[in-house]
C-alpha cells in the first residue's frame, strides 16, 4: 500500500505495474507447508487414500523439459544470436506468467511429493501401503523440483539485458 496520500499524486499518476522475480523464499515456504499437510493427511487417512501412480510424477518432469527448452531459445532470441528469429515480447510475457505459476505449482507438489515420501520412509517395511507408494512418491517430488528449477530458468531467461540508454545518467539541470 502506499504511503502517498492520493491528493499528493500528480494527475495520472497512480500505481505502477511491476512484476517481480520469483522469491525463493516464497517457494521454500509453499513447499514445506504442503509437504506438512501431506504428511498429516497421509498419515490420518493412509487407509482411503488410493496409491500413488506415475503420471503425476512424469507430468512434472515433461512440464519441466518444455520449460527448460522454451528457456533456452527463448534466451537465445533475446540475445539475438545468429540463426535465431526476433522474440515476440507478448510471447515472452506470457512465458514469465508461465514460470512463475510453474514455480509455484513444482513447490507445491513437490512439497506434497515430499511429505509422502518421508512419510514412506518412515512407515516402510510396516505398511504395504508406504512400500508401495515410495517410488512414485520420489518421482513426483523429483518432477516438482524439475519444474520448479526450469521454471527459474524460463524466468531469468525472459529479462532483457539493459541497453546502453539505461546505463546513461541524463545531464542534470
């Protein structure tokens, strides 16, 4: 919020839309409140939940391979690298949207992922359940920390580098 009451403000003026690199916090934090609520919803109802199979787990990894391709032409493009056609600025505003909800979404399952694989673990050669579900837990949070790392990657990326012109101080009066 701020700060500037609304009569201080020029006419015209009003917030600027900015949008901002992903914070790793952020997905540190998404990833280890899913994967506690993982591990306490596994644990209470282990016995209703079916098992875990392997799509979700290559549907991340496949997710993270379209990213990490998309990122490097994409940089490519932007760095004007021969052999490489302009880069449509729409395009590369709608890859950043995409990465930055891919980021999220990896820290999320990969957190879920997470929890149900230490809960696996920790519950292994007592629960058939937890033998079972191990592996494709690990492949999940191995797929969500894929996606999570090429989406960082598309991300940085879609920045431009600076140009000569915004490196210039403009003559003072």
């Amino acid at each position: 919020m701020s700060t500037r009451e609304p009569g201080n403000q020029s006419p015209g003026a009003g917030p600027q839309p900015s949008l901002r690199p992903t914070s790793p916090g952020t997905l540190v934090v998404a990833g280890l409140v899913s994967a506690a609520l993982a591990w306490v919803i596994i644990n209470r109802f282990y016995g209703d939940i079916p098992d875990l199979n392997w799509l979700p787990g290559v549907t991340l990894a496949a997710l993270a391979v379209v990213e990490a391709v998309a990122a490097r032409n994409t940089k490519a493009r932007i760095d004007h690298k021969r052999g490489t056609p302009r880069v449509d600025p729409l395009l590369v505003a709608r890859w950043v949207v995409l990465a930055k909800a891919s980021s999220l979404a990896g820290a999320i399952f990969g957190g879920a992922y997470g929890g149900v694989a230490v809960w696996a673990i920790v519950e292994r050669g007592t629960l058939r359940v937890a033998d079972t579900n191990l592996v494709p837990a690990i492949a999940g949070l191995v797929g969500g920390l894929a996606l999570v790392a090429a989406a960082l990657w598309l991300e940085h990326s879609c920045r431009v580098p600076p140009s000569a012109d915004d490196e210039q101080v403009p003559p003072g009066p």
